[in-house]
C-alpha cells in the first residue's frame, strides 16, 4: 500500500465469538486467528488488501473502531505528529516480521492508527 492509503481497520469486541457471528452474517465475512496474536481475528472483507481484524477490547484492540494509515516511514511520521497538534497515544511497536504501527491523537480527538510494511523488504 502507498503512504496515506487507508488499510487495516479494528473492531473492538467484548465478546469476540459474538462480534465473529455478527460480521459474518451481516457481510459474509470469513475469520482466521493469526499466530502470535491469539484472540485477534483478522478477515479480508473484499479483494485485494482490505480488511481487519477483530479483537478483544483493551487487550487486543482499542476501545474504539481504529483505522490505520500507510506510511513510508513510521519514525517520520510519528516525528511530526507533535507539531501539527496532535499526540501519539501509543508509541512504535513491531508486528514481527509483517511491520510497524503506532496510535495517534488528531487535533479533533480522534485517533488513528499508521502503519509502516516491512514484510516486503521494506523499513
């Protein structure tokens, strides 16, 4: 995916098994568990990239549905967050051998994940 193109959204879920069932009846989504991430269950919800995954609230996810971004580079990214008033609500961390990602805080409040791609080589 390019910089700034939106992927992999969150669901935050309470009860996993339920919000499972739910997605998958309302839009015929399939769930698979990832290794290395028990309780989160990524699915593809069309062709190509897109797609998420839900997981427990709090603990595998956030509170909230949380959109990620691409970005070229986490670390620039995440350096000019504080000067265009925003946050960074959770700091750089490694999906081991897919990427990088962090959370940050808008100017409006809301927070939105990125996400920098190392799988292919890249970072």
């Amino acid at each position: 995916m390019a910089h700034g193109e939106m992927g992999h959204f969150e669901i935050p879920a309470d009860d996993a098994g339920r919000a499972k069932g739910f997605y998958s009846e309302l839009f015929g989504w399939s769930f698979q568990e990832t290794p290395g991430f028990e309780g989160y269950y990524m699915f593809r919800s069309g062709p190509g990239e897109s797609g998420g995954a839900i997981g427990q609230r709090g603990v595998m996810s956030g509170q909230t549905m949380r959109q990620y971004v691409s970005v070229d580079s986490i670390d620039d990214a995440l350096a000019r967050v504080p000067g265009l008033g925003g946050e960074v609500v959770e700091p750089k961390m490694e999906a081991a051998g897919m990427g990088f990602y962090a959370v940050v805080r808008d100017t409006e409040g809301g927070e939105i994940g990125l996400w920098q791609d190392t799988s292919q080589g890249q970072g």
